[in-house]
C-alpha cells in the first residue's frame, strides 16, 4: 500500500468480499480520542517519554508513513479511521458491491463524531441513531450492533471476524439473549506470511 487511498480501497474490497455471503456487513471501529481511556493514556505517556510523537495527515494521495511509527500516535488512528469512514460512505455505492436492496453496510465509531453510525445500501445513506455510541472500544460497539441486527431476522448466521477474546467472551454472554441468529461464529487468525515455492 502505498498511499492512504490504496487502504481504503482495500476496505471496500473486503466489504465487497463479505457482501458475496451476507446481506448486512457491520465495520466499526475503536475511538482514539478518548481522554481518559487509560490505554491512550499509558501510549501517550510513552510517547512524552521518548519524544517520539509523529503526526502524519491523511488524504488520498498522500504516501502511507512507516506503519509501526504512524500507528503509535492516537490522533493518526483517529485521522485514519475517520478518513477511512468518509472514503467508504462517498464511493462505496459506486462500485457495485450492494447487489440487492437487502445489502446494508453499516459504518460505526469511526466518524469524527463518535455518535455517528450509518447504513449504506445501493440508493440512501441513513445515519441510525439507534446504534448511535459514546463507546471507546469497538469490541462492546460489536456486541450493540449484533443486538441490534438480532432484531431483524427471523433466521441466520452472525459471524465476527476478530481475534479478540474479550469479544467471544461478551458474544458467549450475549447470544443468549439473541432471538433471531441461531448461530453464532467467531473468525479468528489470518495469513501472516505467504511463502512461493
């Protein structure tokens, strides 16, 4: 990847991907502008210690920066994924990907308003006030926007991509209480290297 638009379309790539085998798609992201999240908070202090705070702005056609450095400061993570947000609701129905008027993508957390959550299908973008969040983490966001998808089903599969524990645990918890999905996946692990012999 070599500029911030090649990430975003790598991001609508990979909606597209899901869109082939679900009629709802569900990106949400963590928040990096939280003051008092304590994981911030220890990251910015790091960051004081060794003088190494790196601000990068993010625009389509500007170069992505060494990706350990950039991804090291909380306000780039907030830029990127607001950036990323923005990127997918202007171009994503352009390309396709909703096939039927029953596709949905819904975008939450990223947005600079943190608040905000939208749906996109093929003809109208709608921001749902019901999955509006002051959440910080997107791994409880996930469960909000389960619970709220479980309301619109009579039958189906939920399937959270993350290699998160601390989801599968709130997933344990809260499935119990789902009416519509009667399954419930965790997909977890990913390539991480891709060897040619």
């Amino acid at each position: 990847m070599e500029i911030f638009a090649d990430i975003a379309e790598a991001c609508i790539a990979k909606i597209g991907q899901l869109m082939g085998s679900s009629s709802e798609v569900h990106f949400v992201f963590d928040r990096y502008d939280d003051e008092t999240n304590p994981k911030d908070k220890e990251q910015r202090h790091r960051q004081l210690l060794s003088g190494s705070i790196h601000r990068y702005q993010v625009a389509n056609d500007r170069p992505v920066p060494d990706w350990k450095t950039f991804m090291g400061v909380s306000q780039n993570k907030a830029q990127l994924t607001a950036y990323l947000s923005v990127y997918i609701e202007e171009n994503i129905q352009s390309r396709g990907i909703f096939t039927t008027p029953l596709h949905a993508l819904y975008l939450g957390g990223g947005y600079t308003s943190q608040q905000v959550t939208k749906c996109i299908t093929m003809d109208s973008i709608v921001e749902k006030r019901e999955l509006s969040s002051s959440q910080t983490e997107a791994d409880t966001r996930m469960i909000l926007h389960a619970m709220n998808a479980d309301k619109r089903i009579s039958s189906g599969r939920l399937v959270v991509p993350t290699p998160d524990t601390d989801v599968l645990v709130l997933l344990v918890h809260y499935f119990g209480r789902m009416r519509g999905f009667n399954e419930c996946w965790m997909e977890t692990g990913g390539v991480t290297k891709t060897l040619d012999h």
